[in-house]
C-alpha cells in the first residue's frame, strides 16, 4: 500500500487512453515489437497495475517526490513503464534497452503520445554508467530480469551507478495468470 505521493487510479486511466488512441500501424515498428506493444496495449489495464505497483513500491522506499526522483527504466522494451513514470510525475526518467529496434519503439512511442523521457539509450548497464548525467536513486524494469546472465555482476554494477539506489526489478508474469487476475 502506497502512503505518500502514490500513482493513483485517475492516472492510470490517464495513461491508458492515451494508449487507446495510440495506431500502433503508423509507429514504423519491426514485427515482434509491433506484436509485443500490441500485446500490452490489449492487456494494458493489467500491466498498467502491475506499473502503478511497481511505482509505488519505490515511492515507499525512497525519501523524496516523485518530481525530484531520478529513474531507470532498465530494459525498458517499448517503454511503457517508464513513460508511464513520465506521465505520472516523475521528472528525470532514463529508458535503455539493448534492442535498436525495441530503442527505435520507445523514440516512435514517445513523440506518438507526446511524453517525452529525459534520456533514450539503446545499449546494456556499461553505456549506462558512461551516459548517465544524474546517478539515479532507483532503477526498475519488468520482464527483463529473467535475461540477464549473470545476475551478481549485474547488481554489482548497478549498485555503482548510484550510492544508495533502490533496485525493484519484477516479472509481470502474464495477464491470464489465474492468482494475479483473482488475487
């Protein structure tokens, strides 16, 4: 349960019909980015949630407002999650992913719904800590966490980005998952 400066339902609903009038078509993505954002924008009311929770649960950790919070959206995909933050207040977002083509839907994404992230890179956590203008004070990301390889090296180099970042990664599992959808 959020308790201060929470994401609440008004901009979820916000968010969300900006994603409705979103023409996926007219966006230039390569196929599976394509079908991928399709797929989250079809489900988008569960993985907005999962988003919101995800949100909240660092505004819980973290001693600051969200317009003062400097995050990472690491792994980002299309996006969503970290313009998501954009919209919802937060005012230093960074989005990286590894994928020039997932990195191309974040820029096509973004000048589509008009929010605009303060950084896009396409590139792993090495070109993090070489771009990076602001340490941030957290990072997250979903569906990602199950890619990376080598997870203690991971976290050892996030951990050097920043002096006490606040690290939430999660898998947002699928939006047919029987306990997610009754829990």
């Amino acid at each position: 349960m959020c308790v201060k400066n929470c994401i609440t339902r008004l901009q979820i609903d916000g968010f969300s019909a900006l994603l409705n009038n979103l023409q996926i078509d007219e966006l230039g993505l390569a196929p599976y980015v394509r079908f991928y954002l399709a797929h989250l924008i079809t489900h988008k009311e569960y993985f907005l949630h999962i988003y919101a929770s995800v949100l909240n649960q660092l505004l819980n950790s973290i001693n600051k407002p969200k317009e003062q919070i400097a995050m990472v959206d690491y792994g980002a995909g299309n996006g969503l999650l970290g313009l998501f933050a954009k919209y919802c207040g937060f005012n230093n977002v960074t989005l990286i992913d590894i994928s020039p083509e997932f990195h191309h839907s974040q820029k096509m994404l973004s000048k589509k719904i008009n929010i605009l992230p303060d950084s896009l890179l396409c590139g792993d956590v090495d070109l993090l800590k070489k771009e990076m203008k602001v340490p941030p004070d957290v990072i997250v990301g979903t569906d990602v966490i199950e890619h990376i390889y080598d997870l203690d090296s991971f976290l050892s180099t996030l951990r050097l980005l920043s002096e006490k970042p606040v690290i939430v990664f999660t898998t947002a599992s699928n939006e047919k998952n029987w306990l997610k959808k009754n829990g």
